[in-house]
C-alpha cells in the first residue's frame, strides 16, 4: 500500500495517470481488506476501495466531456 501511495502523480500530470493511480489503490485496498483482521478495518478498506473507484470513473467522465 505504501509503494503505491508513494507513486502519486505529481507535478504536470494528465488525468488518466491519476484515474490509473485511483484504480490500483482500490486494487491494494480490496487486497488489504481481505487480510484485516477486524470486521471495522475490513469495512473501511472496502469503503475506500469504492470510493477510490468512484473518483477514477470521475476522472475519466470528466475527460471524456464534449468540449
């Protein structure tokens, strides 16, 4: 989870870049929720695995906008 938070766009980045980084977080949070030991921990991974979804469909929504 850390490596993947590290590697953040930053700077001049495109937005695509940044849905990519959402998606694989969502992907190291489903994975995470799965070895918690704690029913609230494991909720709470899931919540922001699907939160993290939502944002990189939004991204991508927002590109995709007739300009």
């Amino acid at each position: 989870m850390r490596k993947i938070r590290s590697e953040r766009p930053v700077g001049d980045y495109d937005p695509e870049s940044c849905a990519v980084w959402r998606d694989r977080i969502a992907d190291a949070l489903e994975s995470l929720s799965n070895v918690l030991l704690y029913d609230e921990d494991r909720r709470k991974a899931v919540a922001e695995s699907i939160a993290a979804r939502d944002e990189a469909a939004n991204i991508r929504a927002e590109m995709n906008k007739p300009t």
